[in-house]
C-alpha cells in the first residue's frame, strides 16, 4: 500500500489495510509455541513466584505519593 493518509482512503480501502494489518499479526503470533500447561498449572506457577513485601513495607501507594513529592 503506498503512503496514504487515513483521511484519503475509500472505506473498502481502509478495510483491506485493517485485515492486511491484522492478518500480519496473526501469523506473527502461529510463531509463539503454545503453552501447553492447565489453567491450575498456571496459577500455581504464579503463586509460586509472586512476591510479597515484608511487613511494614510502605503501600504502592505510599511510595507514589513519595516520589511525587521528590
């Protein structure tokens, strides 16, 4: 497609850049291997790698405030 602004396009022309755009992005996803974990999996996973803050730690809050004040 050669340089065009959107305001210059037909609707059908516009529409066809979306799907071209959109079909580009489809197939760049097909690369990603597919994670073959369940759900419970996942979750466990997540929970096992989070990490908490110890006590008395400032909020996410607090440290914004925080910097905002800096």
């Amino acid at each position: 497609m050669t340089d065009r602004q959107v305001s210059e396009m037909t609707i059908e022309t516009l529409k066809e850049f979306v799907r071209e755009i959109v079909d580009e992005q489809l197939k760049r996803r097909q690369h990603f291997r597919q994670d073959e974990r369940s759900v419970e999996e996942v979750l466990t996973t997540m929970d096992r790698i989070r990490w908490t803050p110890p006590p008395g730690s400032p909020t996410t809050l607090e440290l914004l405030r925080e910097a905002r004040e800096q």
